[in-house]
C-alpha cells in the first residue's frame, strides 16, 4: 500500500480524493497495490466531510512522516507550495502537482532534486488539465525534433471567445457568465490576460527544448481589448478569433508568444470550442498531431493527478519525467516573425486604400454590417517589427489581430 499525502482540499484536490475513492478498483490494479489518503492539508476544517478525520494543519507532520510515499500539490501559487515540495523531495518523498506557476517558476531545480533523489516530480496537470501532452511528449515523441507546439490551453478564455462569436455577446457579459458558472474567477487576470497560459506554453517550450523558459520572456497578450465588433469582422472574412498560445522552432531557438488570433476555417483549431482546450503538435519525423479534450474542470484535472500518482507508485524509485536544465533559453523576439494582420480603422476605406497598400502591401478590404464610420483590412505578409512601425503613421488604427496561418 502507498500512503499518500494532498496539501489543498479545493477543487483540484478534493477531486483527487473523489477519483481515489470512485476509482479505487482499477487504481489499486493498475497501480500494483492500493494508495491511501492518509492526510489532506489544509488551513481548514470540513465538519460533516467524511474527509475530515485526515485534515491536518501543519505540514511537519507531513514531511516527517516516514509512511507518506507521495505528496500531492493542489494548493497553487508559488508560496508555500514552492517550499512545501522542495521539502518534500529534499525528504525523498514523490511529489506530484497541478501548479503551472510552480512548475513555470521552478521546474528546472524541483526537476534536478527528483533526480538526485531517485524520485519523481510529476506534472501531467499542470499544462493540459485532463489532456495527457507531458507524457506523449517524454515516450511516443521522443524520436522527434518538435518544430512547433502550442494550441488552445485556457478553457475559461476559449468559453468567453466561442459565446462572443456564437451569440454576438460582448466582452463584459460573457466574463459575468463565465463567473457565474465557476469558470473564471472572481479576479480573472491570470485567465484574460493570458498569463496563465503564458506560464503553460513556457512548460512545453522548457520540455521540448531541454532549457529554462522563463514566462517572463513570452510576449503575451490576454483577450481583454476583443469585443463583439471584431467578432463580426472575423466572420465577415470566414474566420474566428481564439487565444494561441504557440512555439515554433527556427534552428535552435524558438518563438514564443501569447494573442488572440484570427484563425481560418481550415485550421485544425478552428472548431475547438467551449471550455475544450486542443494542443498542436509538430515533429520533423511525425508531422501533425493535435491532443483535445477537458483543459479543465475539477474531475478532468483530478483524473491527470491521479494519473501521475499511478506513476509514481509503481516506480517510486525511478524518475519518470524527463528534465530541463536550469541554463535559460534564448528565444526569438517576435519583431522578427512574419504574418498577416488585421486591423480595424475609423475612416472610408475607398479614400485610404492607396495609403494602407503602400504601408501594408495587398490588402483585403472587410466590411461588417451594421457599423458605420470604420472598416477593416488584413494585410499582406510582413514582420512584426515592419507592422509596429508602419502602423504609426496611421493614429486612426482602433484594433490589431494577428492571423494563423
């Protein structure tokens, strides 16, 4: 038997201790032996759950118990959580967590200590929710160079574009119903603008590249300035606008970023909708695969912790997952990547088209029924850095949206 320890009973952990006890059957089976709850930490008490019996407050009484095999993180944030699992690994103790800001954060030094120990640090949760990506990235693509990662890793962004684009809602509306329904939280700052998954495509980058991604250093852009007009633009030109998170290889560096995109009907991420998250994958030897499913969601995200803690208890004395170093990695800066752009203006687009395709190249002109006293164009393919500086000599410009190939 594994006894095992969950420091947060939210929602994350309280659905790790519901799929245990649903699931007991097939986890001891697969897991070659039972696992066992024996505490759950937490600043506070759960009369009337029957959970309440194993609720400690003091984590010394986790780290110094011998018994304790695994110590699950769901408590989030970078303190205590960060000195609760390094403690806990300095202990020879697996630990597996859900933290995508630790994992951002410290991953290269949580890493190095599970492999002096001979442990595990396990994260499965941290990046796809439900989806399983770390793995297949660690066994089934190993015989790859990933060229290009990335895809839709925010479920609460994704509900907020598709209602938008669906139903013709604006920005503010779709946040209080996204509120309304547990998706986003009071405060959604990490959720719309981008930071939480910022802190996601910085995980993959550092697996695939084998080096430190600092999130700090991914350019990111949230879906705060998206409104209802651009939506109606997108569907003038065929297209939906999402959240991208994407990386793409360009020899030994990458480019990282973060924005809403425009996104044509052909692309594989097109129809990915709801709450549904989907992460694209590129190898030089495999080519396209994409992994889509619940990106969150408390039992979706319990099933991947879960699912670590499997791993961890029939190799508690190997480390399973693959490393990055601590040696940070140099990426590309975006002023340099090419693409279309779509750029809404106040103006007659008749009177300033001679303008905008000496500064943009061939344009495509869009027109949205209904608004009056503005249109739009999507420019030919330029860099970045090319845009920016062109675009200062049009004050008139209201809105920019990057297009995906």
């Amino acid at each position: 038997m594994m006894n095992i320890a969950v420091m947060g009973y939210g929602t994350v952990g309280s659905g790790v201790v519901e799929v245990l006890e649903r699931n007991r059957g097939v986890i001891s089976q697969r897991a070659d032996g039972d696992i066992y709850v024996k505490y759950v930490l937490d600043l506070r008490d759960f009369p009337g759950d029957a959970i309440q019996e194993r609720i400690v407050h003091d984590f010394e009484i986790v780290v110094n118990d011998p018994e304790i095999g695994i110590v699950v993180e769901t408590m989030g944030g970078i303190e205590p959580a960060y000195t609760f699992v390094k403690r806990s690994l300095l202990a020879g103790k697996n630990v597996v967590t859900s933290n995508k800001a630790l994992v951002a954060k410290h991953g290269a030094e949580l890493l190095a200590i599970a492999a002096e120990k001979h442990i595990n640090f396990l994260f499965e949760a941290s990046v796809g929710g439900g989806i399983p990506i770390l793995r297949p990235l660690q066994t089934s693509l190993t015989a790859d160079v990933v060229e290009e990662i990335g895809g839709i890793l925010n479920g609460t962004t994704n509900y907020m574009l598709t209602k938008m684009f669906y139903e013709g809602a604006d920005y503010d509306e779709v946040l209080k119903e996204a509120q309304a329904k547990g998706y986003a939280e009071r405060n959604p700052e990490a959720d719309v603008e981008g930071y939480d998954t910022c802190r996601k495509i910085a995980i993959l980058c550092s697996l695939v590249l084998g080096k430190q991604v600092d999130f700090e250093d991914i350019f990111t852009e949230g879906i705060t300035k998206i409104s209802k007009e651009d939506m109606m633009y997108a569907k003038e030109a065929g297209m939906t606008i999402k959240l991208l998170a994407s990386a793409k290889r360009n020899g030994d560096k990458m480019c990282a970023m973060v924005s809403p995109v425009l996104m044509k009907k052909t692309h594989p991420l097109y129809s990915v909708n709801d709450v549904f998250n989907a992460i694209f994958v590129r190898g030089n030897m495999l080519g396209d695969a994409m992994f889509y499913g619940s990106g969150a969601g408390k039992l979706p995200t319990a099933s991947a912790v879960v699912a670590d803690v499997i791993e961890a208890a029939k190799h508690p004395s190997d480390s399973m997952m693959g490393m990055w170093t601590a040696e940070k990695a140099l990426l590309q800066p975006v002023d340099g990547v090419s693409r279309q752009f779509f750029v809404r203006m106040r103006g007659d687009a008749d009177e300033k088209k001679a303008a905008l395709e000496a500064a943009f190249g061939e344009i495509c002109v869009l027109r949205a029924s209904g608004l009056t006293g503005e249109f739009g164009i999507i420019t030919g393919k330029m860099t970045e850095g090319t845009y920016k500086k062109q675009a200062e000599t049009f004050p008139e410009i209201i809105q920019m949206i990057r297009v995906e190939d």
